[in-house]
C-alpha cells in the first residue's frame, strides 16, 4: 500500500508548486514510509509514497512504459501482474512490480484495460503523448482515492482528503469501479458485474465452489516479498482466512525467505471474547500467534489521531479503528509489513445480526447489494486507514473480484437465517468449510455466533467511549446539534464527539460531505431499519442493538450439504456431540 497525490493543470508551474506538492506528499508518508517519488511534466505532478511489498529494490514509483512517455503512479497491488505480463511480451519492463503492468496496458489497449486488472487499486495515469491523463479506482474501493478541484482550474486526486483539503475549492471520494478520462470527460463506471444491478439470482449453492473461490483469493494475496501474518479475531471470518492461508503458505515464495509458520495477531482489552477465541484458533492451526492488550483509557487517548488518519466521525468505524490502529503500530514494530484480514463476509454473506429480520430473500439480496457498494465509506476506509496510519497493508480475501461473483451468484434463499432450518448468520459460508476428515476450524469457531469487531475487543471498550463522550458533551451541546452540524445532525453525545474531532481537522464542507449518515441499527443500512418498528427506537450501530438475536440460539450443529444437494428441504440437526455448538455470546466481524 501507498500514498498517492497527483495535481494535473496547475496554472503555477514554478518552483513554488513544486514544493508545495512535496509538502502535501509528505502528509502522505504514513502510508509510505520506504521511499518518496514526483514526476513533473509542465503543469502536472504525480507524487508517491512508498510502502515496498513487491520489488522492494525496484519498484520505486512514479512508473513509466519503455520511453518514459506514460506516467503512473498507485496504490495498491495487481495479483494477476505475472499473467498480465506474458500478455505483453513485447514491452520491456523496467522493474518487478505488480504495478508496472498498468503503464503498459495502457499503452497496449488504451483506457479499456482496467476489468483485466485482479486486485486492490487507485491510480493516476499521465499521457504527455496528448498530456491526457486518467484515474481509476479498484470494483469495491477496498483502496482510497479523492478526487478535488482547485480554484485555478487544477484537478486533484489523492489517497487521502488530509492531502487536499487545504488546496481544493471542493472534493469527493471517488467512486469505486470508475474511471475519470481527462479525454473522454467525466466519470464512469467501468465495473458492472451481474450482483451490480441488483437482480435476484438463482444459482443453486454448491458449497465446494465456495469454498475453492475463497482458497484461490487468499493464496493469490500471498504475493509478498516481506514479512506478513493474519489479523485474527477468532471469528468465523478472520479465522477462515488464516486457516487457508497456513495451508497454503508452505507453497509460497515467501516461506522460503520468512518461514511456512504463520504469524497471526489479536488486539483486545484483558479478558475479551476476541482474545479467547483467537487463542484457540491460533493454537489449533499451529500458528505463531502474537496477543496484544490495550485499555479504554489507551483507546480514548488516541482517538484524536486515529479520527485524523481514518477521515471519518462515524461512528461504528471510529469504535472499530481505534483497536485496529494500536494493533497496527504493535505489528509493524515487529517488522511485519502486510496483513491479511477479514472485511467484506458479513456485507457479501448477510452476516451482521439484523438480517435475522430479513422479510424474504429478495429483501435479503439488496441489502446485500447495498452493503457492497457501502463498503468503500466504512470497512474498507477503516481496515486501509487504520493500519495504514503505521505503514501496514491490509489485504482482504473476501473482496476478490471473483470470489464476490461466485458468492453473490448464490440464490438468496440460501443465505436467508433459517432456525427451522439449522440456519445461522453466514450458514453457506460456514457449511462450506465444515470438512470433518480435514478440519479448517473446531466446530463451535465454525458456527460462533456474530461478533462485531467494537463490541468483541472487550464490551466495557463501547462502554467507555460512550461515558467519555457523556463527560465532554452537555445536553444543551446535543440539544443544538442540528444548528451547529445541520449536515449528518450527530443524534448522541458520543457522535457528537467525534463530529467535533473531525471538523478541528476537517473543516470544510466538503470534507464532511465525505461521510454517510442516516438512521442504521447493528450496522444496517437506512432501508433496512424499516424491517423492525422497534429499531427505531435504538438506533444504536453495535450488534448489541440486534436485541432478541444476539444470544447462542442454535445449540446443535447443523448437518452439512452436499455439493449436489440443490434442494431447500429440511436439513435438520444432528446429534449432540464433542464440537457441537454451546451456548455463548461471543463472536466477530473480522
């Protein structure tokens, strides 16, 4: 992962814009702390920060085709740049990066390369042939990319708004899976799978796809050249990813430069679900598992800092980022560099606890689909953001390109929440790993309940931010919020606070303007609130406020399905034995 800033039609093109683009670069080098590149061409500037994954010893960037006349500079990592290559046999590469594939893309078949990209990207790509330039953005946003204007006819686009919103009239975030032409004008979008428009689809589950669809998109971001690990929380999610991944890695480059034992990493106040949980798993997978402690005092301290790095005041990501954040600085003083996490599952898979209410399964798949297309302002901004702020870089299996076509393929009927039917939250995910001659996980972590991250790092962690806020805003403050924030009107004290935090370092409208609001519950989005009248009464984002469904419902384990069994009979439940289910109320989204 890197720090991108590129300015494009500058009316000052002396000295002074020159510095000044490197100042605001450097807001950028958390993210990129290994190297600093600017490429100047008359009026335009493509500056970069590096984080070296890939290519440590040449894949400095800005990154150019053979005569230097195409320009680019990213963020992110192209998974599929070997295959990419053999395509372009005869281009002359000048460095092993994953990213130098896009100059010569470009080059090759001009602005209609960007589906044939497999990975995690935002990049701004200068043609000084016709000083064209065009910028883009991975399907789902998993990396970050601004976009602004200056009064001076410039325009800008940067990895985070902190490099902008000084020099830009207004900005906005861009928008995943679009492409801005300077020559054709305008954005588009490029991306349009089929789950895109929302139609109900009715592929019947085959679990065995799943389940290779998920191996072949964590063992692809097995790409590195340096040291890495997992971000286990001990939920289903998090645990699945480093089940594959300590399989797999015994076959990778990596290994035979680091060691085929994975390192896996849990952060948690003493005593939180999350920590037992990862132990275990951590123990079962044989892993070399590394526990860190932080206190709500710790997290309240930096709450400043992490508001500033992760450019949000909402809500559930600021609770969420801020043990993300101090983990992150934990991991990187290890020298580890990239992680894989577990975002994405609960949007793709319904798994977050109010979509016990769903009312019918097509209900069920928009909801999915607007969770996806969400991720970009809240999951996604928080996994990158928060360790990105130490110069780490989270990669998410989840959000394969592929992977999310083959999941989002499965009728919707599947993934309804079914008790009649030994059906919990994420029921064809879980089924699909259920392997009882070679378990990925012990049983009661394959079918542990949700967990949101905030909530499962320690409750007391939720507890302590909302009295916190209680002490530094009034009833009065709250009362009057809707005159002095009547954009996104802070509805309690504790986003109240927040709001207050950001718009110290943010206080621009546009800045603002950059967050979502409206009424959710349990992380649901505003549509869904109307599922239950008594939501909202307590519009809370913790799993907490799915109340009636956060409990250990199901006390059996679910019999699995076979890979041709198409059918939506009765699966009922098999007998109680050692592994089966047992009542508990712990669990996690990442």
């Amino acid at each position: 992962m890197c720090g991108i800033l590129a300015v494009l039609g500058c009316a000052d093109t002396s000295l002074a814009r020159r510095s000044r683009v490197i100042e605001l670069s450097r807001r950028l080098r958390h993210r990129g702390p290994d190297w600093s590149g600017l490429h100047c061409y008359q009026d335009c500037y493509l500056a970069h920060q590096r984080l070296a994954i890939v290519d440590p010893t040449s894949g400095d960037q800005p990154l150019y085709n053979e005569d230097k006349s195409i320009v680019v500079t990213v963020n992110g990592e192209i998974y599929n740049h070997e295959e990419l290559r053999a395509k372009l046999k005869s281009h002359k590469f000048r460095t092993g990066s994953d990213c130098e594939v896009i100059a010569h893309l470009y080059e090759e078949y001009g602005e209609d390369f960007l589906d044939m990209l497999d990975g995690m990207f935002s990049f701004v790509l200068l043609d000084t042939r016709n000083k064209s330039f065009i910028a883009a953005r991975d399907p789902i946003g998993i990396t970050p990319l601004y976009m602004g204007w200056g009064l001076d006819g410039s325009v800008w686009f940067a990895s985070e708004m902190k490099a902008l919103s000084d020099d830009c009239e207004r900005f906005v975030s861009f928008l995943p899976g679009h492409i801005y032409s300077s020559e054709k004008g305008g954005l588009r979008r490029w991306y349009n799978p089929p789950w895109y428009s929302e139609c109900i689809p009715s592929t019947p589950y085959d679990p065995l796809v799943l389940r290779q669809a998920f191996e072949k998109a964590v063992i692809k971001r097995l790409m590195t050249d340096v040291p890495f690990g997992v971000l286990l929380s001990g939920g289903l999610d998090s645990s699945l990813v480093a089940a594959v991944a300590s399989r797999h890695l015994g076959q990778t480059k990596v290994a035979r430069q680091w060691g085929s034992q994975l390192h896996t990493f849990s952060v948690g106040l003493k005593g939180s679900p999350d920590l037992k949980f990862a132990r275990e798993v951590a123990d079962f997978l044989g892993t070399f598992h590394h526990e860190f402690h932080f206190t709500v005092q710790e997290g309240i301290d930096a709450l400043e800092e992490v508001i500033y790095h992760i450019e949000t005041y909402d809500v559930t990501t600021v609770r969420a980022s801020t043990p993300m954040f101090l983990m992150s600085r934990k991991i990187r003083s290890l020298g580890v560099k990239m992680v894989l996490s577990g975002e994405g599952s609960d949007e793709i898979f319904g798994g977050y606890l109010y979509f016990h209410k769903a009312p019918s399964k097509e209900e069920f798949h928009l909801e999915t689909c607007r969770k996806i297309k969400a991720l970009h302002l809240y999951d996604c901004l928080r996994a990158n953001k928060a360790t990105c702020a130490w110069g780490l870089e989270a990669r998410v299996p989840f959000l394969d390109k592929n992977f999310i076509n083959v999941a989002m393929d499965i009728d919707p009927e599947w993934k309804m929440i079914r008790p009649d039917l030994g059906r919990i939250e994420k029921w064809v995910l879980r089924n699909a790993f259920d392997d009882d001659q070679n378990p990925y996980l012990p049983k009661h972590i394959l079918y542990r309940q949700k967990e949101q991250f905030s909530d499962g790092v320690g409750y007391s962690w939720i507890d302590g931010l909302k009295d916190h806020a209680n002490e530094h805003v009034s009833d009065a403050m709250l009362k009057n919020a809707s005159f002095v924030y009547p954009e996104n009107t802070p509805t309690t004290k504790e986003a109240y606070y927040y709001r207050t935090i950001f718009e110290k370092f943010f206080p621009k409208n546009a800045a603002r303007s950059t967050v979502p609001g409206g009424p959710s519950v349990a992380c649901s989005s505003a549509k869904a609130v109307e599922w239950d009248a008594a939501w909202s009464k307590n519009l809370d984002p913790s799993g907490r406020a799915a109340v009636g469904v956060h409990t250990a419902a199901y006390k059996e384990v679910p019999e699995k399905v076979s890979a041709s069994d198409s059918s939506s009979s009765v699966i009922g439940f098999s007998p109680k034995q050692d592994g089966a289910i047992e009542a508990t109320a712990t669990a996690t989204a990442v």
